[in-house]
C-alpha cells in the first residue's frame, strides 16, 4: 500500500487523512489479533501457552 501523494493532500476534505490513518490503523490491528489468535493456536498445539512462559520470568 502506497502512501497518499503530497501533492493530492491538499485536495482532501479537513479530516480525511485522519479517517484514512484511523482505518489504515484499524486493519493493522485487526491483523495483529489475528495473527495473535494463529500463535496461540500453534502453541495450544504445541502444550505451550503464554501463561506458562510469563510465570516462568517471574520465578
């Protein structure tokens, strides 16, 4: 995905870089959750769950 010219920002509507970074946002994080969800099913597999390793640093 490319950004925005700078040259076509000045056409925009007042907000709509904003709306397009809050949506651009949006899908990375919704990528992250699911990405997190794949980890932790290949770890389930795996016997190994994020709640292990995290007390094991605090021992």
């Amino acid at each position: 995905m490319s950004p925005t010219p700078t040259s076509q920002v000045a056409d925009q509507e007042p907000g709509q870089l904003l709306r397009e970074l809050e949506q651009r946002q949006d899908d990375v994080l919704n990528q992250l959750d699911a990405l997190d969800a794949k980890l932790t099913e290949v770890l389930k597999g795996l016997g190994v769950t994020m709640d292990d390793e995290v007390e094991e640093n605090l021992v």
